[in-house]
C-alpha cells in the first residue's frame, strides 16, 4: 500500500487551503484499511500545523458506475464541485459489462477543503473492476457503504435496465439518478427507462439530470399559461414545435431533452400518442397525438445553435384554436443561452413581448439537487414514461444521426 500528500488545484498552484491524500488498495479489507490509514493523516497534528486537517463529513453514500475513463473523468469533475457542498462516501467504480474474471483494483482519496466556515473532508473509493456481473459488483460496494444513510447510484451513460449489474446496484439504493442528456441513443433508451419505472418489481425511484436542465422550460410555460384567458384554451391546442440545438446537421435524430418536453405537455394535458411518426424533407420528426378535442401536431425539429449544449432545447411554439378564439405562444432561447424572448398573442392581438433570465445550473448543482431528495418526482416519472411511448413512434433509425 501506497501513501502520498499533495494539494491540488485547478491550474496546477497548491493552495493552502485544501489538503488531498490518496493510498492503494487490492481488496475490500485493503480499502477498509487505506481509509483508515488516511483518517489518521487528515487528523494528524501534522496536518493541522500546516492548515490542513479537518473532520470527516458524509451526508450520503454516492456510488457512480462508468463504463469508461473518459466518462470517469467527467464524473469526477462534477464530484470535485459538490463535493464542498454535499461532501459523501463517493465510490467510483469503472467497469466493463463484459464478462470475464472477476477482479477490482482500489484508489482511496481523502481531501479536505473550506465549507460552510469549516474544514470538511470527504473521501473517495474509485474502483476498477474486471467481470462485473451483478453479485461481483454487489459484493464490493455493498460493505463500503456507510450505514444509516442514504444511497444514491448514479449511472452515467445508457443505462443497461435489465443487465443484473445494474440490477445489483439499484436494489442497494434509496434513489437511482441517470443523466439523458448523455444518452448514446436516446429514443431507445427512453422506452427502456419507461418500462423499468412501470415494473412493480423495482421499486427504486428515479431522478434525471436533464429533466432539471427542463426546468425553467416547464416554469415559463406554465406562466404563460397560468392567466385565463390563455389556459382556457389549453385543450384546444392543435400544433406544438419544439426546436432542439444540432451540431449543423438539421436532421439529427430527436433527443432526450426534446422528447421530455414533448412528454411532459402530453402527459399533463391527456394527449394520447398516435401512428408512427413522420420525417419531413426538412428533416424534423412529426408525431400526430390525440386529445379529447382533436389531434395535435407535434413537430420535433433541430436548428443550428453554436453556443448551445447539442441537444438542449431552443425554442417551444405552441397554437391553440377553438374556433371562437386563437393563441400563439413562442418562447426562444437567446443566442448567449441566459435569457429567453417570450411572445403571448390573443386572437390576433399585438403579441405580449418580453425577455427572462434563463438560469443554466452546472452538473454539480442538477446532482446536489437530486441528492436532496429521496422521494420519488411523479411528474418526471410521468413525462419519461410518456417520451418513451413517443420515442416507439420514430422511425427505427431515429438513433442513426450523424456522429
């Protein structure tokens, strides 16, 4: 076993107010050991003399799986800026799904930095494991957990619902968190998610990272529609538009983020998905759902955005029509992604026009937020299950778009 102390930053400089240790381990009891060997370093008189020490602080056990070191690599920068606000047991476990002989090779961190006025220190357990099958993974982090308090799995990429690794791992926890917005093939891998929330059999709830980027989406629509005279209207609406950021490509199929939202309108208002989906010559994807009162016309279309996430959605259109009365609302999201244009027009009035400010959380404040709830969000179980039904009616192809 293998024992250093550094500090670390950003751009290369060691500031004094934060301290990181790191050993090796081959094993289970190997860990147990090294995060004891580092309590005592991170406890030391010697560690305080130089500013340094601090006292140990978990609010909960964090268990990230990554099926890659590029994907391993994002995790922990997103883990190094919550770890100040949300310290945990982090155990990062890299792992392949293929099968093979089982086997794990340890890292063991601790750092200790400046937080609510106090020196926290938050260790992690990053682990690289060989055969993962499910009980092989289950039999490393189950005794790594801290007792007593919650656990969340947070796998990154597309998740394998039914692969017994993955099984494993969401039967150990109080909350599951994935992130859609990184999906490799979102239209597939929306109606795997649907049907793994509706199996009474797995009753794990399930927390995504993109549909909080959805956030301010679903609270400006909501807005806009809250006054009578527009939400009224709200059931005779007949056309949708929602426009997704590509990468300059305008047919790349629809993703995750735009799915959700066309979810989310659906599964509030009791629209029912239709036939299969259409691919217009412009390349957008048009779905055909039906309401009480007529069918409504969703149209998912991607648009060139240069300094947007590729994916996110930029722009929502909505029509409504009763014959007595029209509305139109329209919201775009500005080219420097922090305010959006909101129009409202009545019946052929001159439209209501105003901007707002767009917040655009990181990654660490999305997984904070999820790590602050244990109970299961009804209303995103709803939409994703819901984007998954419309994803069933893309082409087959739909997740074929340009690389």
């Amino acid at each position: 076993m293998t024992t250093s102390q550094t500090t670390i930053s950003a751009d290369g400089r060691e500031p004094a107010d934060e301290g990181f240790w790191q050993t090796e381990a081959s094993d289970v009891p190997g860990i147990e050991k090294a995060l004891a060997s580092l309590r005592k370093q991170y406890a030391s008189p010697a560690a305080a003399s130089e500013g340094q020490a601090g006292t140990r602080n978990s609010v909960a056990n964090l268990v990230i799986y990554t099926g890659s070191e590029e994907d391993a690599a994002r995790a922990t920068a997103v883990m190094t800026e919550l770890a100040g606000r949300h310290p945990s047991r982090t155990i990062l476990l890299i792992a392949d799904l293929a099968p093979g002989t089982p086997g794990v090779h340890a890292s063991v961190s601790a750092s200790c930095r400046l937080g609510a006025g106090r020196r926290i220190c938050y260790e992690e357990i990053r682990l690289r494991a060989a055969g993962a099958s499910g009980p092989h993974l289950r039999s490393i982090v189950d005794p790594l957990l801290i007792s007593d308090l919650p656990v969340f799995l947070w796998w990154t990429g597309d998740p394998p619902f039914r692969h017994d690794a993955f099984l494993a791992l969401a039967r150990l926890s109080s909350r599951v968190l994935i992130d859609s917005g990184s999906f490799r093939t979102p239209a597939a891998t929306l109606q795997r998610l649907g049907r793994f929330m509706e199996d009474d059999t797995i009753d794990v709830p399930v927390g995504d990272l993109n549909w909080n980027r959805l956030a301010p989406w679903r609270e400006i629509l909501a807005q806009l529609c809250d006054p009578p005279t527009v939400g009224e209207l709200l059931p005779q609406i007949r056309r949708v538009r929602i426009e997704r950021a590509t990468r300059g490509e305008s047919n790349e199929a629809p993703t995750a983020q735009s799915l959700l939202l066309a979810g989310w309108l659906a599964s509030r208002l009791d629209w029912e998905p239709g036939r299969a989906a259409e691919e217009t010559f412009s390349g957008a994807y048009r779905l055909r759902l039906r309401s009480a009162a007529r069918d409504v016309v969703v149209e998912l279309r991607g648009e060139s955005a240069r300094d947007a996430r590729p994916g996110d959605v930029q722009g929502t259109y909505i029509e409504a029509d009763s014959g007595e009365h029209r509305a139109a609302i329209d919201i775009t999201l500005a080219g420097e992604q922090e305010h959006a244009f909101t129009s409202v027009s009545l019946d052929g009035a001159r439209p209501n026009e105003r901007s707002v400010r767009f917040p655009a959380p990181d990654d660490a404040t999305l997984l904070g937020d999820e790590i602050d709830r244990l109970d299961a969000d009804r209303i995103f179980e709803e939409a994703a299950e819901m984007s998954g039904r419309l994803a069933a009616l893309l082409p087959a192809n739909a997740d074929e778009g340009p690389a």
